[in-house]
C-alpha cells in the first residue's frame, strides 16, 4: 500500500518507516522543510521524502495525493509546554489536522492512524493499570488536543467512512530519540550518566510510567494498517510501571555507572501514575511488546555510544 508517514523523520516516524519498507509498502516521507534526514538516510533510496508546512493546507493536499493509508505523528507542542499558550497548542495541531483529514477525504484516503498520548489525554487515574474504557480529563492542553483529534477521527468516520485507528502509546524510548531536551527520560537519562553529568529530577522520583521500546511502537502501527479493528483506540504499551528511581536503578545496572541525581520540586501536570492495560490491543490487534526494558536500555546505549562514529546520526 501507498503509505504517507506525517513526521516520517522523527523518532517514532522513522521507525515506522523502518517496519512499512520492510513489509513491502511503498513510503512517503512528509515533513518541515529543512529537517535533517539522519533518521532515514539509510532507507533514501526506498522511500519518497517531501517536504512542507503542515499549516498549509495546499501542502496537505499534495501530501495525501495517492496515499492509501495516513500515520498522523506531527505535533507543534509537547506536554511539558502546550499549558504555557493553550491557543498556540491549539492552532498549531488542530486546525491542519481539520485541513488534513478534509484533504484525505477529497483524496479517498483509507485510514488515518493517530499517534495520540496515553500518558496524558487520561489525566490522573482513577485505577491503574489503565484501560481504554476509564475517563478522558487530561491536566495538560496537549492531552486535550490529542483527544480533541481522536474525537474528530470519530467523527470523519461518522460522517464520511474514513477509516482510523488510535495507539495511545505510552512512553516510548529507544535509538534515535534525542538525548537533549525536555521530552524522552531514558535516553536523557543514559547520556547524562554515560557523561558523569547531573540528572535533574521533578519530584522525589516516584513518579511511575510505562516504558516501551520504539521497535514494538513502530510493529503495532504496522500492524494496524490491515487491521479490522472492532474498537478504535487501542493502548499501546509495556502494561508494566517503573518510577524514575528503578528507571535509575535499571540504568546504573546496564552502564555500571551511578548517577549524579538532583531532586527538585514537582510539576503541576505531572500524573503520579500512569500504567496502560494493553489487553484490548492483545485481544483484538495480536501485538503485545517483545523488547523487555533491560534489553532496550542496553540497545539506547550502545546507540549513544555509537552515534559519534556516524557523521550520518550525529
């Protein structure tokens, strides 16, 4: 099939991209003009790269153009920013999602699969593990969007019969997932230790999350492209919950390293807890993680390691 991938250059996108070559699909690329391709470099001779503003819908348009099947993975904001300017998270990733999801209708579009958030659009949980079936009251605006999304989703497929599919994932970690900035622990985490600098932590470091390793993210979007789903919205993620100490702990076992680690006080829309029950996406989907946690560690790390040696990654 004819796969069109919004961020395909990222580090989810990329990965997904990975698993659509290799089950045969045809790829195209959809990203901002002038992001680095590194994420991709080894498959630029199987996949069509193109490049545009996700705010233009002429660019949207040209993007879905013969596309069978749509991996939605763009987002302007990320949770720890989208409350500082509600309006900006909400014209930056609502309005050309409208845009997109008119294009693909004009297009015949098949299905639209959404990367949406299982670490937000819940809120604080009312019972853990977590279930596709427990309430919707996110604390930060990016979880509102990405329910405000899923819920036009659900609407296209009303009005119009485009087919969709949700992956609430929870954490995702692993290789090319950047080491710097506000978003992924694990591979912060590793570099900082790896380095001998200071960890600095929100809280007292019991906060609890559900860690899974990008390969088994990327295998459950494949899987969905052909997937008659009776349910729509699915959790994808371990279904086992690690705080920020054992996440350390696990850490300093795989490197043999300890860490340097500064507490400081907790965020207002950090959850306590979130843990995904992912028996509806075993049940119905068949996919279930393969990469344990100590296993994907040591395969972030070496790719830490490795990165320097490749001009093509770095």
């Amino acid at each position: 099939m004819k796969c069109l991938v919004l961020g395909g250059g990222g580090f989810i996108g990329s990965h997904i991209c990975d698993h659509l070559v290799a089950a045969g699909h045809e790829v195209r690329v959809f990203e901002k003009v002038g992001l680095s391709k590194a994420n991709v470099l080894h498959l630029h001779e199987k996949i069509e790269w193109m490049e545009g503003d996700f705010l233009n819908p002429d660019c949207l348009r040209g993007a879905v153009k013969d596309a069978e099947i749509i991996f939605h993975l763009i987002s302007a904001t990320i949770p720890r920013d989208s409350n500082d300017n509600p309006v900006y998270d909400i014209t930056s990733n609502i309005i050309p999602t409208l845009h997109l999801l008119e294009a693909a209708r004009s297009a015949g579009v098949r299905k639209i699969i959404l990367s949406s958030s299982g670490g937000t659009v819940y809120g604080i949980p009312r019972k853990i593990p977590i279930s596709e079936e427990h309430p919707t009251e996110p604390i930060c605006s990016y979880g509102i969007h990405k329910l405000m999304i899923e819920k036009y989703l659900f609407l296209y497929h009303k009005l119009y019969g485009l087919d969709f599919a949700v992956m609430r994932i929870s954490n995702p970690y692993g290789e090319r997932q950047r080491q710097t900035g506000n978003q992924g622990v694990v591979p912060i985490f590793l570099s900082k230790v790896m380095h001998g600098e200071t960890i600095e932590i929100w809280g007292d470091g019991s906060v609890v999350r559900d860690y899974l390793h990008i390969s088994d993210v990327a295998r459950a979007a494949v899987m969905m492209t052909e997937a008659r789903l009776p349910k729509k919205i699915l959790n994808i993620g371990s279904g086992i919950g690690m705080s920020l100490n054992a996440l350390l702990a696990e850490i300093q076992k795989v490197t043999g390293l300890a860490p340097n680690v500064r507490y400081t006080s907790c965020r207002p829309f950090d959850v306590p807890a979130n843990i995904l029950d992912i028996a509806l996406a075993r049940d119905t989907l068949g996919w279930g993680p393969r990469v344990d946690l100590t296993d994907g560690l040591r395969a972030t790390m070496e790719y830490l390691r490795n990165i320097g040696k490749d001009p093509a990654v770095s």
